[in-house]
C-alpha cells in the first residue's frame, strides 16, 4: 500500500474510519466508545470534521470535546489516554508518510494532554508546577492585565499563545462576545459577561473579537474558584 504524503478531507475520513474501527475492537477502549455512541456514522463524520479543522483548518468541527470528555468523566482513566494514542501512531503510520504520521502524532498528542488538564480541572485536582501543592481552588488572582478593547487587544492574544507552567487564565469578558479558540483540541468556546474562559496551565489558545468588547485576563496558581453556566 502507497503512504499517502499530502492531506484531504477524503484521506482524513479514511484515517478516521480505520482508526475507530480499531478503538471499537479494543479491549480497553471499546466498552467504553460502543456504550457512548449511539450513531457511529454520525459520530464519524463529527470526527472526521474535527481532523479537518484541526489538521486542514477548515473550521468544519463545531462542538465542544471537553464537554463532550466530561460526561465521562468517571470512565475515563490515563491509561485509555495512552490506549488511543497508541493506536493513533499504530494508523497514522500505516496511511501516511513519516513526516505527516509525525504530525499527527504531535497533534494528538497535544489533545490528549489538553483533554486531561480539562478532566483534572473538572475533578478539581491542580496542575501545577509544584506537586505536593495542596489541592485547594484559587477564589483570587496573583496578577490581571489591563482592560482590552477591540482596539488595544495585543497581537499576541489574537495568536496562539499558552499559559506558563503552573498558571491557570481566566478571560473576564467585561462587556461584548469573543471566541475561544484551543488550538490542540479545536474547541471553539464563545465567551461572554456570563461565561467566562478558563484556560489551563501551558494550554495552546487564541481569542477572536466577535464586534467590540471589554475583557481582562486574570492568573490564578491554582484551578480557580469560578463558576460557569452548566459547569
């Protein structure tokens, strides 16, 4: 078989189909996934849109895998995280070439380090640089930027950026709308006065201005104490 050395939306089907084909035989990750998903080739063609936007930035994946991630939260262990990567690497290297397996790889190796920083904030268990650091929540922050507008936003926020080790953001949106984008998962989070962004430590993200707005970046040394519609 021909490795293929350039991506398509049809070659990223293909990868996806053998890939999941392969998660639901797995012993560690198949009872989980065939008693999750009701509608495989829906579910499919959301995978497969998700690869687009995040290999092809295509903007086609719409949903949110944190949410998705957290109403399994108590299924879920690290060693299906080590599962599914594996196998990823094992059907990468099978359709592609080494240099577009590799990042592949690197992607999904990146998501699944975003997806359990997510799991472990949800649990409420810190990710910080220090371990023995009591597992508390931070109600106040270390530091705050200034007020950004649509006009003195910085370059660097509009582009992918991460947080240091050990801190934790929260963008504040004080008035107006702005996307969240997390560049290793593709989550696209719309943030507003109500629902503010929390990013964790070392986490690839950018926002987008949706029209004029007012926010603030707060930093936290510990997962912060705040509240979320439905969080």
């Amino acid at each position: 078989m021909d490795l293929h050395d350039t991506l398509s939306e049809e070659r990223l089907a293909e990868l996806v189909d053998r890939f999941y084909a392969k998660v639901r035989a797995d012993a560690t990750l198949g009872p989980l996934f065939n008693r999750s998903v009701d509608d495989w080739p829906h579910h499919l063609d959301k995978l497969a849109a998700f690869w687009s936007s995040v290999m092809l930035t295509s903007g086609r994946y719409k949903g949110n895998p944190v949410a998705e991630h957290v109403k399994h939260i108590g299924a879920i262990t690290p060693a299906m995280f080590d599962r599914w990567l594996a196998l990823w690497t094992e059907t990468t290297s099978e359709l592609f070439d080494p240099e577009t397996a590799r990042q592949f790889q690197e992607k999904a190796g990146r998501i699944a380090e975003s997806l359990q920083l997510a799991l472990k904030f949800h649990r409420g268990i810190p990710t910080v640089a220090n371990p023995a650091r009591p597992a508390a929540l931070s109600d106040t922050p270390y530091r705050s930027t200034a007020v950004f507008d649509q006009e003195s936003l910085p370059g660097a926020l509009r582009r992918e950026h991460r947080t240091k080790a050990g801190t934790w953001g929260v963008i504040r949106v004080l008035s107006g709308t702005l996307r969240l984008h997390m560049a290793a998962s593709g989550e696209v989070e719309e943030l507003s006065e109500d629902h503010p962004g929390i990013v964790a430590p070392e986490q690839a993200h950018w926002v987008e201005p949706l029209g004029p707005f007012r926010m603030q970046v707060d930093f936290h040394d510990a997962p912060p104490a705040v509240a979320r519609p439905g969080g």
